[in-house]
C-alpha cells in the first residue's frame, strides 16, 4: 500500500510537471501569426500517416531503419506502459482482465520482442554517435556527443532492461502463465536460476522502480529538451504544406504594415510549432549547398536559432513587449546572421532532406523581406540588380527593344488570342543573354519543325520577378507581378512555354496569387510530349557528345516534380541515357544561382558552381547537359575557373535542335 501510495504520488507530480512545461511552450506556438493549415484534414491525415507514422522520409537514408525500430517499439509498448503505469496504482490490474487470452498473448510477444529491438537499436545510435558520429550530427550550437543525447539513449536502455528484467523475474518466480509467449523474458528467466525466490522478489522489485522512475524522469524531461519533438513532430507532419513550399505568400502593402519577419513572433505558429519538432538530425545541414561550401548558413541553425529566440524571449512575447534577444544579428545560438540570411539559394534540398516536414527556405525568405523592405538592408551589388528591375524590368537594365533581338533571323510571331496556342515566354536570360539567345533559337527551330502554334509578348514582355521574390524584395515583385498577370490576361494568354525553370515555376505557381491560372509547360516536357505523340521526328541520331551527364535544375526538380521528362529527351536524341551525378534527382546538388545568388558574389568558402562541377567531371563527360538558362551560365563559368576546355555544356534542346537536319552539336 505505502509502494502504491508513494508512485501515485510520484505519478500525479510528474504528469503535472509535464503538463506545465509542454502547456509553456505550447502557449508560445500560440503567439506565433494566424495561418490556415487545416484545410483538407483528410489529405492531411493521409500525409502524416506516411510520414510520420509510417517514416516514409525518415526511411530515406540508411540509418533511419534504427529510429524506425525505437519509434515502431516505442508506439508498441505504449501500451504495455499504461498497463504497467495502472499497476503502479492498482496492482491488480493486467491486460488479461480486458482482452481474451489468445490476443494478450500476442501482445506479451510484441512487447517482448519490441523490447529487445529497441534495446539493440539504441546501442546502435549510441555507438554510431561515439565511435562513428557522422558530421550531419555535428552542428554550431549541437554536438552529435552532446549530454542530452546520450541521456534519452541511456533512459530508452534502461527502460528496455528493467522491462525484461522485471518480466525475467516473474517467469522465473512462476508468476507469468504466458511465459512461453515471452521468449526474450525467458531467457533472461534462465539467466535466473539458482536464485532464490527471496532474491528474485527484491530484484523484480528494484526492476519495478527503475522502470518507474526512468519512465517518470524521461516524461517530466520530454518538454523541457530538444526531444519534445516527440510530441510535436506528428502534428508537425499533419500541419505540413500539402503543396511543395515552392513559392511565398503575398503580402498586403498597406500603411501602418511591416513586412516580412524581423522578430520570432512575426513568424506563423506553424514556424514555431516547426522549430519546436527539429529533431536535430542534421539532414538539411548535410543536404545544403551553402553549408557544404563554407558558408555561415546551416539550416539546421536556423530552426534551432528560432527555438532558442522563442525561449529568450517567451515572457517579452507574452507581454506583448519588444523582445530582448534580436532574431537578426551576429551569429549567436539565438540569433541568425546576415551573411547566412543571403547565402540561401533556395534550392529546397532542406526541405526534401527533413524527415519531419519542417520548411525552412521560407523562413529565410521571410528574413531577407524584413532586411530589404524594413532596413534597406542587402548586399551592395543587388542595389544595380533592383534598380534595373524597378526601371527596366530586367535584371541588365537593357532597354525593352532589345528583347526581340534573337529573333533577328526569325520572322517575328507576336502572339494573337484565338490564333497563337502557345506563348513563348522566353525570359530574361533567353532574350539578353548571348550563350542563352542560342538555346531560344534551338527551341525556335524546334517548335516549328513540330508545327507548334506560337507567340512572343515582345518588348511587352517584362522579367518574372522570380529573383526579386526570392530576394525578399516583395514590393517590387508585387508590382511587376500585376503588370504581367494584366497583360497576360489582356492578351488572352492560357498556354505559356518556358525554357527557363524560374519562369516556370514563377508563372506556374506564384502567379496563382494573383488569381491567374495559365497551363504551363517547360520547354523539355513539350519537347518530349511532340517526340512521345510524332510531331517532332529528328533527322538523326545525335551521337557525337561523347559521354553525356545530366545536372537537375532545382527549380525543375525539387520544386516541380519534373526530373524524367529532361532525360527522356536527351535518350531519345543521342540514343543513350545520360549518365547519372553522384547527386541526382530529388538529391541533386544546386549549381548556386538560385534565390537570387545569380546576381550576388560569393564572399566566403568555395564557389558552389565550383563543388558542382568538380562532381560532374569526376564522371568524365564529354558533355554536361541542362535545362536552365542559370545552370548553364554557372556550368560554363565554372568549367573556366578549373580550366577544363575539352567539356561542353549543353541545353537539351540544343541537342534535340543539332538532330534537325541543318543543326550542329
């Protein structure tokens, strides 16, 4: 009675004290901005299930099958320790009072062998964090050896030996009728023998409250460290973005507004509730480019940075005063550093790596609004970059005639509503850029061959205004953004070809925002489509670009699901399917001018371009393919700094264009 009288105790003071500390900062999820993420519940239910429950993204890499046994065990002995937590106050009690024998039995085996896979899964982690402790564990702020870890590690241990040693103990002091269907317990029974029934009782006994107190301490320490992710990453999961995070919202200029996020609480309660189910495992930071390549940037940093902000300044945000701990500044634990804010390119590897479905890009796009819109506060050589958007509507500044100039040797199809099907939309790059005019011209040539109904805006046509939105500079893009989704509207546009994935993804998924729904198409999904239906046929086989490797488009990619129609292309032009890089598909490595870093230097580490390309000749090509205009320049540019003249980049439809008769490779 004094045992029973002592846990319940024990108990109702532990589930107070967890209650309080997850009630502390589940009210500081609260203070985050309105956002509606609970649309489509059942879609959503769904996607948690996969992700969460079923650890479809956590199953992605090798080691995630260990976290998959510890969370799988876990959900299995849940029940076993509400039994053993309602025995602590009615002794009596067992699950054979509620369910017949044959199914009790089943569950005594599941929780048996759960036990001892849970056991052999924490040994694992912890030996992979001493003696192998991949980088990925290693953060600026967290240590992959921290004391944290290895106390949850040693509480899940201790919990797994208590439970088959109490079980062991019962079996061998006859208490358990189902012993046979316990089959690890009863080898620890064995290891028993010889004791006498006194000793065993005293060591069931201690057993029985090593399983309580651990279990008690773990609950009251859950909400209070990083591992409260435990009880947010689920919702986190069913609270995802059930569209890729591709895009930003759009923002109201009104008087009396700030813009962007320049404190924690300007974020959404769906960041906070992010940064409170990071679980640290590092998988953004190991995906990042500009972690990868030296720069301050960690997106794991920056979760964690925002958890850490939060905290500092709970009361201030309570309160509703000026927090004491700036979220913008030096490189801090609680703070996130200028130079790592404008070293994101956006690629969205973060967001593919994380198994809990955090979205951290647009975090960081939401800093660089407040610095540009709020401070005037940016890189200086974006200040030509948005003074050229503002007057000319191009990242150059080039005068507006200019746009048709590839055309020069083309007759000039302005596009006519109810005549033209499609709107070549060929961007800024495709219009200026001299190595780029050349892939406009290929697929030119190409659409006319396929007999494509086609247009252009001409010197109407003005930039996307991906980079402006990308770079934070919101009031800019909703400008630019208005101006063409009129004209577009005007003109009658529904059908738009892209050569350019930033125009694509631009056109296809910002511009909804704007009530504007277009059918968009990149250039190597109708190229495909025109070969797949015979309207394109080549006149040869395009076999003279030696070995061939494809590089992803991060915007294609990543952002749009769009990864086999470029290489069903190319295999079908040259007759071979491209070789594959070591980082390829959803785990393709960005080639660093995304986010607006097309237009920025790079002051600090090595040149990611330059990381990209180096992986792309260890595969020896002839020839490096693509399907961006950025990934082109920057593939160009980078084969110049290692020196190499013997490798060609190539656009694909340069390589479908070199098929047609009169056309070179």
């Amino acid at each position: 009675m004094i045992e029973q009288t002592v846990f319940s105790i024990l108990l109702a003071a532990s589930l107070g004290l967890f209650f309080w500390l997850a009630w502390r900062r589940i009210v500081l999820i609260g203070a985050g901005r309105p956002e509606n993420r609970f649309d489509r519940p059942l879609t959503r239910l769904r996607a948690m299930l996969g992700d969460a429950i079923c650890q479809q993204r956590v199953a992605q890499r090798p080691f995630g099958i260990n976290h998959m046994v510890i969370f799988w065990s876990f959900l299995v002995l849940a029940l076993a320790n509400g039994e053993f937590i309602i025995q602590g106050i009615s002794p009596g009690f067992n699950l054979g009072l509620l369910l017949p024998p044959p199914l009790r039995n089943v569950l005594l085996l599941a929780f048996d062998t759960a036990s001892l896979l849970c056991l052999g899964a924490v040994i694992v982690a912890a030996g992979r964090r001493l003696l192998v402790r991949p980088a990925a564990l290693d953060s600026d702020y967290v240590s992959g050896r921290s004391m944290e870890a290895f106390v949850i590690l040693g509480a899940i241990g201790l919990l797994m030996l208590a439970s088959l040693g109490l079980h062991g103990c019962e079996i061998a002091l006859g208490r358990e009728s189902a012993a046979t269907w316990m089959p690890v317990s009863s080898v620890v029974a064995g290891s028993f023998s010889g004791l006498s029934s006194t000793l065993l009782a005293t060591l069931a006994g201690m057993f029985w409250w090593l399983h309580a107190l651990v279990l008690l301490a773990f609950l009251c320490f859950l909400p209070a460290s990083k591992h409260m992710h435990v009880l947010t990453a689920i919702p986190n999961c069913f609270f995802r973005s059930l569209e890729k995070p591709n895009t930003q919202p759009r923002e109201e200029f009104t008087p009396d507004r700030s813009f962007g996020v320049a404190q924690v609480g300007d974020f959404s309660w769906k960041d906070i509730l992010d940064s409170f189910s990071c679980t640290e495992c590092g998988r953004c930071q190991d995906a990042c480019p500009a972690r990868a390549t030296g720069k301050p940037l960690n997106p794991r940093q920056v979760i964690h940075a925002i958890k850490t902000n939060l905290l500092a300044n709970g009361d201030s945000l309570k309160y509703g005063v000026k927090p004491t701990v700036p979220l913008i500044g030096d490189d801090s634990e609680a703070t996130i550093g200028e130079e790592a804010i404008w070293s994101c390119t956006t690629c969205g590897a973060c967001l593919s790596a994380c198994p809990v479905c955090i979205e951290q890009m647009p975090k960081i796009v939401a800093l660089r609004r407040s610095l540009v819109q709020m401070k005037s506060c940016f890189p200086e050589e974006l200040l030509g970059f948005f003074e050229n958007m503002e007057s000319r509507a191009n990242p150059w500044g080039i005068a507006p005639s200019e746009r048709t100039k590839w055309c020069s040797s083309l007759e000039a199809r302005p596009f006519v509503a109810g005549e033209t099907e499609y709107l070549l939309f060929v961007g800024c790059a495709g219009s200026f850029d001299s190595r780029s005019k050349q892939v406009t011209l290929a697929l030119a040539r190409i659409l006319d061959r396929a007999g494509v109904s086609w247009g252009i805006l001409g010197r109407d046509e003005k930039c996307c205004g991906d980079s402006l939105r990308r770079l934070g500079n919101e009031f800019v893009f909703d400008r630019l953004a208005t101006e063409n989704t009129a004209l577009l509207r005007e003109r009658g546009v529904t059908k738009v070809i892209t050569q350019c994935p930033h125009c694509f993804t631009v056109l296809k998924n910002d511009y909804r925002h704007y009530g504007l729904e277009l059918e968009v198409v990149h250039h190597s999904e109708l190229i495909r489509d025109l070969i797949a239906g015979g309207r394109l046929a080549l006149d040869r086989t395009v076999d003279d670009l030696g070995v061939t490797v494809f590089h992803d488009s991060c915007y294609l990619g990543r952002h749009n699901d769009v990864y086999d129609a470029p290489r069903q292309v190319l295999a079908g032009a040259t007759g071979t399917e491209p070789k594959e890089l070591a980082r390829n598909r959803q785990n393709g490595f960005c080639c660093g001018a995304g986010g607006g870093r097309m237009w920025m230097e790079e002051q600090s580490g090595t040149r990611i371009n330059l990381e990209r390309v180096n992986e792309a000749l260890a595969a020896a090509p002839d020839t490096i393919c693509v399907s961006c205009p950025y990934c082109l320049t920057m593939f160009e540019d980078g084969l110049k700094d290692t020196g190499t003249s013997r490798v060609r980049v190539k656009d694909l439809a340069e390589v479908v264009a070199a098929g047609l008769s009169g056309g070179a490779a």
